[in-house]
C-alpha cells in the first residue's frame, strides 16, 4: 500500500502547479465569451490536440479498458483501436466546424446545429441530451478517482476525499479562465499522462523479465487472452455493441468536438489531428499492455477494475513511478470532467439564456461558470451516493449520444435536412435509448440498444426531414463554405 500522506503531498504539489497555469491564463482572458469559452478561437494545433486527446482519454483507460484487457484479453486493444479509427471523422468535419463556426461565430455545437436548421429548439434539445448523457459520464469520472485512491492506500483514501480532491480541482481549472485554462492545464495533464503510463509499463515488463518473457508467459500462460474472441468477455455481439457507438465519438460528443472551434488557423488544425493520433494510439497501447502485465503480476482477481491499483501496490512499481501514475489518471479524470462542465456551460449560456434581454458577454460567462459548477456538485454527489440510476445512464451514454450524429451529418451534407427532422430524431432516438436500457433492460452489451438508437434518430430524421420544409431562416452550410474548402484542399 502507499502512504496517504505521501499521495496527498504529491496532490499539493501537483494542485499547485495546475492553479498557477490557471492564473496565468486567467491574465490573458479579455473577458468576451469567445475568449472565455473558446480562447479566442486563437489556440495553437499542439495545445489544442494536447487538450483534445486528455479530453478524449480519460481515466476510462488506465481503469477500464485495462480492466477489460484483464478480464477479455485483446478485444479491448480492437474496441479501442475502434474508437482510434473514429478520428479520421476528423479529416472530413474538423475543416467544416472550424469555417462554420469561424463565419457564424457560434460557441457550442449545439448553437452551430440550431443555426443551420433555423430553430434554436435544435439547438436546446441537443444541450439537453447532451447534459443527460454526460452528466453519469462525469460521475463515473468521480468513481474512477475513488476506486484509484481508496483501492492503492487500502481504503485509507476515503471516496468522499478522493472525490472532494477531483471536484475542487475541476471546477477550479474550468471556472477560473475557462476554455485557456482548461487547455493549458490539459496540455500538462496529457505529459503526465504519458511519462506515467510509459515510466510504469516500462517497470512492470521488467519485473516479468523484459518484453521477450513478458510476450512469452502471456503466450505459454494466458494463451486465450491472445485469441479472438478471449475468454468470455469478447463476443462478435459485444465488441459490436460497444465500439459502434464509440466510431462517433468524434461527432457525438459535444466536449471534443468545440475543441475544433478553438483552432487558429487551418494549419494548427492538421497539427491538431496528428497530436491527437499519435497520443492516442500510444495511450492505447499503454493501456492495453498494462491490463496483460495486471494479469501476471496479480492474477485472479475478483474485481477486474481493480487491476491498476493491485499493479501499483504489487511491489514491482517503484513508489514514484506509482504516484507519478496516480497523478496521470488523476489528471485524465479531471481533464474530461472540467471539459463536459465547460461545454455544458457554453452551451446553456449560448442556447437557453433568452435572447430578448440581449445577453452580454459578462451575463453569459456568469451563466456558463453557474452551471459549470452545477455540473461537478452533481457528478460528485451522485459519485458518492452511488446510485443505480447514474451507473444505467453512464453505461448507456455512448449509444444515447448517437442520436446528435444524423443532424449533424445532414447539417453539411444533407440540405433537405429539416428542423422538424432534427428534432424528430434526437427526441425518438433519446426515448428510445432510455426505455431500451432503463425499462426493457436491454444491456449495453447488446447490440440491438445501440443499432436501435441509430436506426430509429436516423429513419425519424429523414423522414420527418423529408415531409416537412427548410425553414426560412435555415443556413445552407453546404454552400457557403464550398470555396473555402477548396481553397483549403479540404475534402
């Protein structure tokens, strides 16, 4: 086990270096909305694809996907590498957010989707489904925090402190510059990230005799974690009905894709993806290989998710080297959830405030900051409590996002596309989603919640789309943005 009072010195140290890159991006904010939610749509491609892939990797894989590489074997490196696959939605929209929303000067995906259907309604119900499925997202972040601290100090680390630690630092992090500080410090937070999980991988494959015995004993040992479909956990219809949800991460997921609102230039953006591919396919392999050295060094355990804190207090892991990895996941965590918090925030500013009273731009980061805060007392409450509610909405938040892709699909490249259409769609597919899950107790594991979702937001789509008319006010994105692409070389 680790000391607390070691883990809490090394959280000082580490809360102390995240606030000051916090106050100094607090200096540079001008105080428009632009500036605090998107920092000035001036960030450059490594800061941006830095903030991106801490966003995107959260403690889901060092806790997770090691758990389910433990409990699977390599599946999880295919589900994964599914989700890596989902980049390359990058190359086609990443152009046509950054020029929309530069042209437009939209803030949250939600006002950019609203905008091109010509009825905020859009833009209100896509918040709000949003705001459903990512809320139980950020309260799993909570519980990865507490299960890390507590399982690594033997339950010296209590859940209400681990949470308490997580909650101050995101709101801290988000509310104070907003967008600037949240990148910035998810630039640093990304570093750790890596050296941690390298530095550890490196330490537990040594113990086990270097790579060609590590390779050799999960050959000779654990054959069947090598084979497809593994030992249990993997079938044709689970590794479909968990990574066909996350191809769409990219789109669905309104926290990632702002980030493709902040990009300076066209040229920060190619940066931009290659930053993220390649800190993600590392990260990747980081986690996976993690899980299989979990298998050898602490075999049988009960509770898969606990893999990462029996490696760490195994004996194999140096104490530094373990807190140094505390601190990464630690930071995955809390990048993710000061990133939902921040985006939620923008988008209730930017969607619900009413436009009649001519919000200002200080109204509007008030607004967004109030609920900012809301967002984290909420995860770390329902973190605490444990509920069943929150854990059924979280298991299912990746297909209940789904139904945000077919309008924004159509929003580029569908001009028939319809208000009534898009709002059809998010609404059916959401009720759906939740009767499927929560009263059909259809399991995440099960394809049929997933495809189901899809299937009934995109058929509502583009049927109702196709009875109904363009409303007057609609943009034509498609139009518009032609020449710039091609100036561009966008495809």
């Amino acid at each position: 086990m680790i000391s607390p009072i070691l883990i809490w010195a090394v959280i000082g140290v580490f809360a102390l270096l995240g606030i000051s890159i916090a106050v100094l991006a607090a200096r540079a904010n001008t105080g428009t909305v632009t500036d605090y939610f998107l920092g000035g749509r001036a960030v450059g491609g490594m800061v941006a694809g830095l903030s991106y892939a801490a966003t995107t990797y959260s403690a889901f894989m060092l806790v997770v996907l090691t758990g389910l590489t433990y409990r699977g074997g390599i599946g999880a490196l295919g589900f994964e590498l599914i989700y890596f696959a989902g980049l390359s939605l990058l190359v086609l929209f990443a152009p046509r957010f950054w020029l929309v929303a530069k042209r437009w000067g939209f803030i949250s995906p939600a006002e950019m989707v609203g905008a091109r259907y010509g009825d905020r309604r859009v833009a209100q119900v896509m918040a709000a489904v949003s705001l459903i499925f990512l809320l139980p997202y950020c309260t799993t972040q909570m519980a990865g925090i507490g299960l890390l601290l507590s399982g690594v100090t033997g339950g010296s680390f209590s859940l209400f402190q681990a949470i308490a630690v997580g909650a101050a630092l995101a709101m801290f992090w988000s509310i104070v510059a907003g967008l600037r500080s949240v990148a910035w410090t998810d630039a640093a937070l990304s570093a750790v990230m890596v050296v941690s999980g390298v530095l550890a991988v490196g330490f537990a494959v040594s113990a086990l005799g270097g790579w060609g015995e590590f390779l050799s004993t999960a050959r000779s040992e654990h054959g069947e974690w090598l084979d497809v479909p593994g030992p249990g956990l993997w079938s044709l219809s689970t590794f479909v009905a968990l990574s066909f949800p996350w191809f769409f991460f990219a789109l669905s997921n309104p926290q990632v894709s702002q980030r493709l609102f902040i990009l300076r230039d066209f040229a920060a953006m190619r940066r931009m993806i290659r930053w993220v591919l390649g800190f993600g396919l590392l990260f990747t392999l980081i986690a996976v290989v993690w899980g299989f050295a979990a298998l050898q060094l602490a075999p049988d355990l009960e509770n898969t998710s606990m893999a990462t804190p029996a490696l760490l207090t195994s004996g194999v892991i140096p104490v530094w080297v373990a807190l140094l990895l505390i601190l990464g996941i630690l930071s995955a965590a809390i990048s993710t959830l000061d990133s939902i918090a921040l985006t939620v925030g923008a988008m209730v500013a930017r969607d619900f405030l009413p436009r009649v009273i001519a919000p200002t731009d200080a109204q509007q980061i008030l607004a967004g900051r109030m609920v900012m805060a809301i967002v984290i007392l909420f995860a770390s409450y329902f973190a605490l409590q444990q509920a069943q509610i929150v854990q059924q909405l979280a298991a299912l938040s990746a297909a209940g996002l789904l139904v945000a892709v077919p309008p924004i699909i159509g929003a580029f490249f569908w001009q028939r596309g319809t208000a009534t259409g898009a709002l059809a769609g998010m609404l059916g597919g959401s009720v759906v989603a939740v009767w499927l899950a929560m009263i059909a107790k259809i399991s995440v594991f099960d394809p049929v919640l997933s495809f189901s979702v899809a299937a009934v937001s995109t058929t509502l789509f583009v049927v109702v789309s196709l009875i109904t008319r363009p409303r007057e006010d609609a943009l034509d994105f498609q139009s518009e943005i032609a020449e710039a692409l091609a100036r561009h070389r966008a495809f």
